[in-house]
C-alpha cells in the first residue's frame, strides 16, 4: 500500500531543500545567499528547514554530499569491483563521469570554491575531505593497477593524478569566463585529453626486447 501522500512529502523535504539551496548558491553565491531565500524556494518555513539544517554552512555540505561526492563514491566502488583493464575503465566509465562534470552541479561548487573559498577555510577543507581526497586515491589506484598490469610505465601522473582531470577545471573556467564568446565542446576537448594522457603513461610495446 503506498504510503499518504502527506507522509511522502515530508520524506522528500530534505532534499527538496538541499535541490534548494543548490539553486540558490548558483544564482547568489555563497556569502550572499540567505536562509530565507533557500527556504523560499523549497516552499518551505524557516523555521521547518532549521529543524533540518541548523546554519547555511550545513546545507552547503548537505548540497556537496548530495551531489557531488556521490559522483566520487560511485566511481571509486566500480574501481574497486570493476573486472576491467585500467586503460579500458578510463576511456570508459571515467571518462564518461569526467564528461558530465562541467554541466552537472560541480560547476557550481568549483566556482563558488574559486570564488568565495578564501573566506570560507572550512568548507574547503570539507569539499578537500569528501570529494578531493577521494577523487585522488582512486585515480591514483586505477594508476598504479595499470603499472602492476603491465598496461602503464610510471610516470609523473602517478605522482599528480589532477593531470586526469585539468580538463574539467579548464573547461569549467573557459566557458564561464569566455563562453559567451567561444563555448568549449568539452566532451571532445576531455576525450583528446584522456587519449593524449594514455599515449604519454602507455607501457612500451615491447619491453626489455631489441630497438
């Protein structure tokens, strides 16, 4: 029997305000944004959004657990139980979650680090231990399992793994600082690069053999 129809809303309230508060970072920025305007556009009280959040800086978390470290964990579980080959997951899933960063709500954030992230020390050391942190040591297993394969030399990227995804910065950067002139096609620009980053960690073809 499905549940009242009061019950499922009052279940969705959550996330209907942390949907919110994401679209309301993105149009005000960070400092500007009030708990009144979240609250707003959740069509909710302020009072009952406390009962969920107790300040904003709560609900920017909430927002960064919500939608984007998932993105993360998600990866990092395929990584671990993926019978693949380390070349065959990048140009496959990896490449496919760097493709659908630049316009997913990673933007938002990523702006508002570059942004506002100097007055806000906390937050970023929040977004550093749920989504940076992580991002790193699975990119820096899936590199080290390609070494142990045989499939990848060591090279510099196992030693900066950001290399993988600079696209993705530079892509988010581009298009809002110069999109209105030239917008990115980011999805070919991320695979050029994914395939450029593959050619250069690729083991010899023949090693140990004659020149």
């Amino acid at each position: 029997m499905p549940a009242p129809k009061f019950q499922r809303r009052k279940d969705d309230r959550p996330a209907e305000i942390v949907e919110a508060a994401l679209a309301t970072f993105a149009e005000k920025g960070y400092a500007a944004t009030r708990v009144d305007d979240v609250a707003k556009r959740a069509g909710v009280s302020k009072g009952l959004l406390y009962l969920y959040f107790r300040t904003k800086e709560e609900l920017f978390k909430a927002v960064i657990r919500g939608f984007v470290a998932p993105k993360v964990t998600e990866l990092s579980d395929v990584v671990e139980d993926s019978g693949l080959k380390a070349v065959d997951f990048i140009r496959g899933p990896f490449l496919t979650m760097l493709q659908s960063l630049p316009d997913s709500p990673v933007k938002v954030m990523v702006r508002l680090m570059f942004a506002e992230g100097h007055k806000h020390p906390d937050l970023v050391a929040f977004y550093w231990d749920n989504v940076v942190t992580p991002a790193l040591g699975m990119m820096q297993t899936l590199l080290a399992r390609g070494v142990e394969n045989g499939e990848f030399r060591r090279t510099a990227v196992n030693e900066f793994p950001q290399i993988l995804v600079s696209p993705v910065i530079f892509s988010l950067v581009w298009n809002q600082v110069f999109g209105a002139r030239q917008r990115l096609d980011t999805d070919r620009l991320i695979e050029t690069h994914i395939e450029a980053m593959l050619n250069y960690i690729a083991a010899p073809a023949n090693p140990g053999g004659d020149a």
